[in-house]
C-alpha cells in the first residue's frame, strides 16, 4: 500500500484530479514495482529514481525512515538513497520512550 499525498479509495470531489504531478509521478513509479515481499523491497521503492523527472527519491529528499511493525525498530536516511545506501541510524520505538523523560507534560527525547 502506498500513499504519495493522493488517496486512491476515497470517495470525494478529489479523486479523478487536483493531485500534484508530483504525487502522480511517484504513485506510478512505485506501481511499476512487484507488491513488496521483504525490507529490501521496500527499500527499493522508497529509493527508486526510475523517473527522470519526478523520482520517489529525490537529492532534497529531507529523510527516509523504515518502520518494522514487526519488532518496532526503524531505521533512518538522511542525504542517503535507502535503496543504494546503509542507514545513518538505527533504533526502536522502544528505547526512545526508555531514554525520555517528562518535562512539563512533554517528552523530551
């Protein structure tokens, strides 16, 4: 299931137009990719520059993150293709709540 700022199951007014060219062109990138069967997978779609024009990853791609529901770890890409590249941090859900505290009813990480 992807999702690139267009909703494909949604009746409303939106769909059939007004999706950036933006959204389009990443939607199509990643249907031209068999359904993911693994993380590399995955890592594949989220880094494919397939389209010239408007690829999924881009150079201003701000950050990449993988999230593995299965154990809650995720892994982290910053000016790095996921697909190409190992990530530049690695943690969990999990230890960031361990490591933080509460401040004034706000977590601090």
């Amino acid at each position: 299931m992807t999702h690139f700022n267009l909703y494909k199951h949604l009746n409303s007014s939106e769909e059939g137009g007004n999706w950036s060219d933006s959204s389009v062109h990443r939607q199509a990138a990643a249907d031209r990719h068999q359904l993911p069967a693994s993380r590399g997978d995955i890592l594949q779609i989220l880094g494919d520059v397939t389209d010239s024009v408007l690829p999924i990853y881009r150079s201003k791609t701000m950050v990449t993150v993988f999230f593995s529901s299965s154990d809650g770890s995720f892994q982290a890409w910053h000016g790095s293709n996921p697909a190409t590249s190992p990530p530049l941090w690695q943690s969990s859900v999990a230890s960031l709540f361990e490591s933080s505290t509460l401040s004034g009813g706000r977590i601090v990480v």
